[in-house]
C-alpha cells in the first residue's frame, strides 16, 4: 500500500493503522549548479534526529540513537542513522532508520519505521535500499520503468 503527498511518498507494508512497518521518502530537489560538500550530510542528518529532550515532536520517549554511519558511494553521498523510541500511540518500542542522500541537484531524506525486534526481519531490504538509491534520474512513467527502444 502507498500514498503520496507532496513531495513525500509513503509506502507501508498494510493499509494504517494495520501497518507493522512503513517506508517515507522525502525528495528536495536542490538549486542546480551549488557545491553542496561543505554542508556536511553528517551534520544535516544529526540535526534533523536529534531531539532536544527525551520526547520527540510526536511525543515518542526517545530511548537512542545510534552515530551517524557513512555509507561510501562513487556517485552520491549517504549517511543514515537509527533511532530506538517506545510509540506514543501503541505504548510499545520500535526504531526509524533515516537515510540522507545528496546528489545531482536532488536530496532524500528516507525514513522506515517498524516495531523493535522485528529488525532482522528486514535487514536484506535495508542493504539493498543502501545499495540501490538513485538521485537524479528521471522517469517518464514509474509504473512502466525506463524504456529501452
């Protein structure tokens, strides 16, 4: 199940409030032609995961979160995180990882969301997500991919 809004696309393993994990892509694209190496993604992702009190904005007691991990790419820049939180709503404990991606005049903050102990059950998604992100590329219709001739 997805849906889209605005500029974010959210994907989510059932229809909410049923959903066990979710997946939230937000895209910025960026004033083209501007060096962006000396904004560091380190930085940029640390201050957009750090909450100034134990409580984040949705009122999740933040429990805590992991260093910043660089992901080395020969085409863009990455770096992600993982946050560990008990649910203001279900009461119960579950993570975020957040990936921020820089390239091509195109920036993605990426978030997936799901229930502690549950995240081994998607680590192979979770490498493959690292490995496969592409930034600047444009596809004329995403439900048919690109066309070869």
């Amino acid at each position: 199940m997805s849906r889209r809004e605005n500029n974010q696309l959210r994907v989510y393993d059932a229809k909410p409030p049923d959903d066990e994990a979710g997946l939230i892509v937000t895209v910025m694209h960026l004033p083209p032609g501007v060096d962006w190496t000396g904004l560091p993604l380190e930085m940029l992702l640390e201050q957009s995961t750090a909450e100034k009190e134990r409580v984040d904005s949705e009122g999740n007691e933040i429990l805590s979160r992991n260093e910043i991990v660089p992901v080395p790419r020969e085409d863009i820049e990455l770096v992600w995180n993982e946050v560990k939180f008990i649910d203001a709503k279900e009461k119960r404990p579950a993570f975020s990882r957040h990936i921020l991606a820089r390239g091509f005049d195109v920036a993605a903050l990426i978030t997936f969301s799901g229930w502690e102990g549950d995240e081994a059950n998607y680590t192979a998604v979770w490498d493959e997500l690292l490995r496969s992100i592409e930034l600047g590329r444009y596809v004329d219709d995403p439900t048919t991919g690109d066309r070869l001739h």
